[in-house]
C-alpha cells in the first residue's frame, strides 16, 4: 500500500536557502517565498504576453487581461468612486498578487503561501496601514470623525467611538483570517481525497470523480476570495477618502 502523509505536512515551511543574518535575526527564503515569487512571475509573464502584440481585435489573452483590468476598475469605482481612482495600481496589484497566489497552490507539489497568516495578515495589515495613512492625509483630524461621530446622539457617542474603534482596528485580523481559513481548509478537503484516492486503488474511482469536481470548485474559491480580499480593501479606501464619490 503505498504510504499516505498527512494532509497538514502540504502547509509546513521548509528552509530552501539559508541567507545570511541581518541585525541578528536569520534570514530563511522558504517554499513559501518561492511560490510567492513564482506567482508574481506567471503573473508578470501571462501580461505581458497578452500586452506584447495588443490589437484591435484582441486575442483571447489579450482579452483576457483586459477583463481583469476593467473588472477591477469597476470595482474601486463602485466601492470608493473617482477619488479612489489614483490608488488603483495598489489595489490592482493586491488582487493579482493574492489571486494568483491562490491559483499557483493548486498545482499538485505546489505551496499554498496565502494559506499561512504570516502572509495574508502582512499584506492585510499593509492595505490597513496604508488606508490608515491616505485617511490623515486627505482628512486631517476629520478622519477622526470616522470614530466619533457627530450625527451620534452625545450619550451614545462614547460607547459607539469604542466600537467604531475595537471594529476598525479588527479589519486586518478579519481580512487575513478570512483568505488563510478558506485556503487552508479547501487545500485540506482536496488532500484527503487524494489520499482517498490512493488508498482505494481501483475502486477510488468515486473520490477521484469528487477531487476532479472540487479541484474546479477550489478555483473558483481561489477567484472569489482573492475578488473579497481586494474588494474589502476598496471598501477600506473609500473609508480613508472618507466616502467620497
């Protein structure tokens, strides 16, 4: 019978370079890494193979691409209007990067790098950060009015600040936790199955069938989710721009 790993061993991080230490800390480039770098790579390749010869009669990447950009330039000017139209290289940016991400993990022998909260929360908190400091800047201290609001009857205003508060400084922790659990739990479901598979031999013909069927799913999950996370952030951004449309 052949030998079946657990289905938690596809999410350990493995050392592929040992770099040298900066400030006293090691420095480690992991799978992790490198399938963040794959991802951007493909990414990079698929446009601009779909970019290089543009025509009037688009070819289907070409079209493709297209898709994607207005698709995403929708969204920020539904989300956060025209005011939010200078930020969409950044959120343009973070819809492909977290998208293919996602699709890269899929591939067999893969690596899942959204699947880890190291990841989904660092690039969480940067659209926080971010956001955070776009508010200030365009708002000033009536950004602060985001917290304590005027409209608010005054006995009620505290109480609301310290929830406006305690809700606005979760959005990163819910964002990253949100993309991490679905990967994590999809790529779960598809790895058991695919034990199921090996362990049944002939007659796992039944699971296979469900692997098939889920691996097609779990890529319109890897869509979808990677759509929430930047559609989230633009909902963020129009925040910060303080609903301006």
């Amino acid at each position: 019978m052949a030998e079946v790993h657990s289905p938690l061993e596809q999410f350990t991080i493995k050392t592929l370079i040992q770099l040298p230490e900066l400030g006293g800390y090691a420095i480690h480039f992991t799978n992790s890494s490198f399938w963040m770098v794959i991802s951007v790579l493909v990414c990079y390749a698929l446009f601009m193979v779909g970019l290089r010869r543009a025509s009037i009669v688009p070819t289907r990447m070409q079209s493709m691409v297209e898709i994607t950009y207005q698709f995403m330039s929708d969204t920020l000017r539904e989300n956060a209007g025209e005011a939010g139209r200078p930020y969409f290289p950044f959120i343009f940016s973070v819809f492909l990067f977290v998208l293919f991400c996602n699709l890269m993990g899929i591939i067999p022998y893969s690596f899942t790098a959204t699947s880890h909260l190291a990841v989904t929360f660092t690039l969480a908190l940067l659209v926080f950060v971010i956001c955070t400091i776009i508010g200030f800047v365009k708002g000033g201290s009536h950004f602060l009015e985001h917290f304590w609001m005027p409209d608010v009857p005054l006995v009620l205003r505290p109480v609301v600040c310290v929830l406006e508060v305690c809700s606005y400084f979760v959005r990163p922790v819910s964002l990253s936790l949100r993309l991490a659990a679905t990967m994590m739990s999809g790529h779960l479901i598809m790895k058991l199955f695919a034990s199921f598979v090996i362990m049944m031999g002939f007659f796992g013909i039944l699971p296979f069938a469900f692997l098939v069927g889920f691996t097609v799913f779990e890529v319109f999950i890897a869509i979808l989710h990677a759509y929430i996370f930047s559609l989230l952030s633009c909902v963020y951004l129009n925040d910060a721009l303080g609903g301006a449309h």
